[in-house]
C-alpha cells in the first residue's frame, strides 16, 4: 500500500512545480537595477528645440520613467491609463521616446494625449540598453535618491497603478 | 619609433571611425570573431531561445553593436559579461554562475542520478534475497530424482 503511493507522491510534487512555473510569465526577467542607482543620463528633449534633459535634475523627487515609443503596440493600450495617471499630478513623469523618429513621436503624443512633464528621445536604445530595457513599455519608479524602487515590465494596468504604484509612492514620500 | 606608432594610430582610429559607418559586415574580422565567441555564450532577451549571435531581433542588433564597441575599448570577456549581466540579470548567461542559488540547477541533476543509481542497487539487492535457492523437501527430492531418471541417455 506504501510503496504504490510513492509514485504518486512524486507525480504531485511535480504537478505542484508545474503548476506554479504556468502562472509565472517567461517574458518578465527581474530587473537586477531594482535598488540600484538608476543609470544617469542626458538626452534630448522631445520637440525641445535643442534643450537637453538631465537625469540628475530629479534628484530629491520620486520620478516615473517611462519608455514608449510610437511604433509600440502595447504603448497604445498603456497610454490612457497614463493620461488618467498624469491627471492626478501624484508624481513628475518622464518619457522616454525608445528608438522613434521625432516626428512621430510628436504626432503620438499629440493625437494621444501627453501625460508626460518632459519626454526624451534615445534614438539609438543607448539608454534603453543602461536601464536593462529589452520591450516597450518598460517603466522605472525612482525616489529621491535616484535609486530605482520598481519597474514595471509591459503596459501599466489601472489595477498596477491603483494597488502597486500608488502604495509604492506613497510609502517613499515622506 | 614613436612617430610610427602615432602613425599607426591615426590609421586605426581613422579606419574604425570609418568603419562605424560602413556595414557591420565589413567591419574588423577580429572583433566579428570575438564577438560572436562571446554572443555564442549569451540569451537574446527578446527571442529567449536564441542566442545573442543568432538573433535577428532588434535589441540584438543594438546590444551587438555595444559589444562590439566594448571589444574596440579592450575589455575583456568576463568584462563584457558583466557589462550585460548588470543591466539585463544572470538570465542572460546560457552558463549561469555556481552559487548556492544555483547549486540546485548544477547538482541537482548528479543528485537524482545517484538517487537512482542507489533505488538500483537496494531493488537488485532485495531481488536477489528473493531468489535465493531454496532447500528442496524430500518428496520433492524423489520427483525430480525420477524425473532425472526418466530421461534418456545422451548419445
């Protein structure tokens, strides 16, 4: 009777390890960056007549980074739920303009709507490279001290922002 | 000599600031073979499957493009790993590193093989007191005596 349930035993030990591994999403890599300094950088401002964006700049404020661009499919079903974000003025947004074309990215944002304080261009992904980004959207919180708290892999959902950022933001300013 | 050399520099720096702008194939064939040494050992994040040498994907093509400018500065192998390693994770390693987080993943295969070497042993040992040779009882004895009896006589 023992012996005939030891096989058993082993198949639900590994219908248990199976069953955890299909609720876990292959696409989402953990960021090694969380609770790193975030990677500081300079970039050009979006339709900014030559004016730079300085990452250092943000210092002593909690800042959302978030990458975008205008060929991004997933951007398109994350933005108004940005926009709705971006109204409550909870914190100062930044966005990043992943390998776009300027002009595109301007007319993006101005059919779309623009939840973002400043956005930047990184044409050629250098950025995108230092802040371990490998698909839009991609999204960085990051507090006073520039170090990164979260990061959100895909499109914010309004369940993310309402249970997991906002309590994050909330904790981290004072 | 020295001139040579400052020489010879120009000459170099004027060929990769060339080379940047020109097609990725033409680029310096040593610097190809050692990247795609390296990119042979890493993950494209994007196609997880693949390698960052093999992959087509647009992230790898930037990302070899870095590697090749790691290359060109002079770092090394364990370098530009961890160049990779600090930004993506250890998931981008094929070979990922020996500690105790991933001393399941190494030895976990040599355990279940000793595992099942021992439930080898202990079966063909419990086997073996199975069919240990009984004695014979006596009547059984005079059957097979007969039986032995009863057969013919090889040519």
């Amino acid at each position: 009777m023992k012996k005939t349930l030891i096989p058993l035993a082993i198949f639900g030990v590994l219908l248990v390890f199976l069953a955890i591994g299909l609720t876990r999403d292959p696409k989402e890599i953990p960021s090694p960056l969380i609770g790193k300094p975030a990677p500081v950088f300079t970039a050009p401002v979006l339709n900014g007549q030559g004016a730079v964006f300085r990452s250092k700049d943000m210092l002593g404020k909690v800042w959302l980074l978030n990458t975008w661009a205008s060929w991004c499919v997933a951007c398109r079903y994350e933005h108004p739920i940005l926009v709705e974000f971006a109204k409550s003025k909870t914190i100062p947004m930044v966005g990043l303009d992943y390998k776009d074309q300027d002009a595109a990215g301007i007319q993006w944002l101005s059919r779309y709507g623009n939840p973002y304080d400043v956005t930047v261009t990184d044409k050629d992904g250098r950025i995108g490279i230092d802040f371990g980004v490998y698909g839009v959207p991609e999204s960085f919180l990051i507090d006073q001290a520039g170090v990164i708290r979260y990061k959100q892999i895909g499109p914010f959902t309004e369940e993310v922002i309402k249970d997991t950022l906002i309590p994050l933001i909330r904790e981290l300013q004072p | 000599m020295k001139l040579w050399l400052v020489l010879m520099l120009v000459w170099q720096c004027h060929t990769t600031a060339l080379a940047n702008e020109a097609a990725p194939l033409a680029e310096d064939p040593v610097v190809e073979q050692r990247l795609l040494t390296i990119a042979e050992e890493l993950r494209c994040l994007v196609c997880q499957n693949e390698s960052l040498a093999g992959s087509r994907a647009d992230l790898a093509l930037d990302l070899r493009r870095e590697l090749r400018t790691l290359i060109k500065a002079g770092k090394t192998d364990a370098e530009i790993k961890t160049f990779l390693v600090d930004r993506y994770g250890e998931f981008v390693l094929y070979r990922p590193p020996v500690k105790p987080t991933t001393w399941l993943l190494w030895f976990g295969p040599v355990l279940l093989l000793l595992g099942a070497v021992w439930m080898l042993l202990r079966w063909i040992r419990r086997n073996q007191h199975t069919t240990a040779p009984q004695k014979l009882t006596d009547e059984q004895r005079t059957k097979a005596q007969a039986l032995l009896q009863n057969t013919d006589t090889p040519p």
